[in-house]
C-alpha cells in the first residue's frame, strides 16, 4: 500500500474498525510472525463479505493462521478436511430417517456454521466441489426441495498446495470465481523465520489457542460490513476499475479475463481496505493493491504465456500499469 498521508475529515466513524484491525492482528501476532499482507486481506475479506482461497507450499502456517482469524470472532466455526471419498452429504448433511416418527429428517452438515475452514480443498473430487457452488453464492443449500438459509454471517475459507498435484482435482473456473480473493503465502523471511524459531522455542512448542481471545462479536461484524458499504468511491475510480477489468479481457496475453464479478469484488475489497486505514474514501491505492489478490484466480494465460512460465500476477501488473490512474 502507498504510504501518502490523506489529511480529511470522515463522514462516518470508523474508530471501531480500526480497533478491531489492530486488536485482531494483536492475537494472531501472539502466534503468527510476519505475514502482514495475509493477515490483512484475510480482515478485508471479512468485511467485505467474500471468500478467500489460501494458496501456499506447505508448513507456513496457512491453515493455522486460518484457525486463528477465526478464533478471534465469537461465531460458530467449524474445519472440513477433504479428501478424495469425501460426499457432498459428507459436507452439506443429508435426510435421516426417524423411526420414531416415521418422517426424514435433515441433519445439517458441517458447512451449517459461520465461519468454514476447508482444508486441502483441491483434493475433493469435482461433485463434492459443486456442491460448494451454491452455499458460496447464495448462502443457502436446496436438498430434496427444500432451502435451508446459511447463519450470517457465513465465511469460508479454503487452502491448497499448489506444488501437489497427485490426488488432486483442480477447482472449476465457477469456483473460483466464487473466491473474493486468492491469497499466495510466501515463506517467511531469514529474520522472521529466526523469530518464529524463537517464538516456537519459548512457549516448548506448543500454540497455545488457549491464549488468543475472541476480539469481534457478529453483531459487531454486521455493523462494520454496513459501514465498509458506505465508504465514498469516486465516479472516476469506478471507471479506473471498469478500465482495468476490461483491459484484461482485450490482452492477447489472456485467454479468459476478469467477469462483471471482478469488478464488483475489487470495489467491495477496495472499500474494506480503506475503511481498515480509517478513510472514508477509496484511493487508486487501495485499487491497485486489490487487483492481484481478486484477479489472479479468475484469469487464465494464454497458451503461449504459461508455455514461458508468465505468471498472471504479471500480466495483472502489466496491464494495471499500462491504464492511466485518475486523481
């Protein structure tokens, strides 16, 4: 993020958001060391209301740091490893018959809670995956006629590794699209990664859950959600989007661009993030800083291109780059 200094007066009060920013990157800092970036569109996304996709070589604490953002909301959780026999029923519940009163009855699956952390998603086959595809979207499941709304709030978060490709499956482009962001793990630094060490060493290597503490309630998140809505954008910027979007469906180094859903996601995320630095405003910063994170799963290169090893981080540069930024 640009670190330019905005002197101005906010229409909206948005000292609760930042406490909770600081408060929530407080706990996950008991266990977790570096990672600022993950740790901040991972808040972003929750504010947002969209869902992240966790991408990372395994061992760098994708799944924990997960585990911990959770922890520090006071709402249902609940974690689903899938595998390749995982079954939908397995994921959304299934009708049990009752013998007592001779009727089936629904018994919810896991995927019934507020915030759902999927490990390993890539490792279910593709008719478990779909079964995803509306709870995402609509929040809510239809089984044998009949709807069952999702508890809001309803966050998913889903990890892969993206180097293990036997008894994987890769996620449909539907899927993914469902993803407000894809967020890549990098591995620590040599300083962080001694301090990790460090940090492992003194607590005789254990986590210690007991010591993170729920910092947001869901009636403090809904309220927050309805202020991020509210954050100011700027005619112009609405067109910077629009530009940036569309420029991705014209490169000859894409295949398949960024949807009418993309454009939604980097205004929305854009949005979260200037309400976490307490502006009331979106920047061409806080756009340019979502492009990567809301845009890298829903590309795919050409042939050409991934035969040469570009990434669509790249392209997503080049692209951001070549598009004039309004002031």
């Amino acid at each position: 993020m640009s670190e330019d200094t905005y002197s101005f007066e906010n229409r909206i009060d948005l000292s609760g958001i930042e406490q909770m920013c600081a408060a929530v990157k407080r706990q996950i800092g008991k266990i977790i060391i570096g990672q600022q970036n993950f740790i901040d569109l991972l808040i972003a996304a929750l504010l947002a209301d969209g869902h992240v996709l966790i991408e990372g070589v395994p061992g760098i604490a994708k799944t924990l740091t997960a585990k911990l953002l959770a922890k520090t909301v006071s709402a249902d959780f609940s974690r689903i490893q899938f595998t390749p026999d995982l079954m939908p029923s397995d994921v959304l519940g299934t009708s049990v018959y009752n013998f007592k009163t001779s009727e089936f009855e629904f018994k919810k699956g896991p995927v019934f809670s507020n915030i759902v952390l999927i490990d390993e998603i890539n490792r279910a086959p593709a008719k478990t995956q779909s079964a995803l595809f509306e709870v995402m979207e609509e929040r809510q499941i239809t089984i044998d006629g009949q709807r069952y709304e999702m508890p809001p709030p309803f966050f998913t978060l889903a990890t892969q590794n993206p180097i293990e490709h036997e008894g994987t499956y890769r996620l449909p482009e539907a899927q993914l699209d469902r993803f407000l962001f894809k967020i890549e793990v990098q591995y620590p630094t040599f300083e962080e990664e001694i301090q990790i060490l460090l940090g492992f060493h003194q607590r005789k290597n254990n986590h210690q859950f007991t010591d993170i503490e729920p910092v947001l309630n869901i009636n403090q998140l809904m309220q927050y959600r309805q202020q991020v809505k509210q954050i100011l954008v700027d005619e112009k910027l609405l067109h910077y989007i629009a530009r940036i979007v569309h420029a991705t469906r014209n490169s000859k180094d894409l295949y398949l661009g960024g949807s009418p859903r993309a454009s939604l996601a980097i205004m929305a995320s854009a949005k979260a993030m200037a309400a976490m630095q307490g502006r009331d405003f979106v920047t061409p910063e806080d756009i340019q800083f979502m492009c990567k994170p809301v845009m890298r799963h829903r590309l795919i290169l050409s042939p050409e291109k991934e035969m040469e090893g570009v990434s669509a981080d790249q392209v997503i540069d080049i692209i951001v780059r070549s598009i004039e930024v309004p002031r």
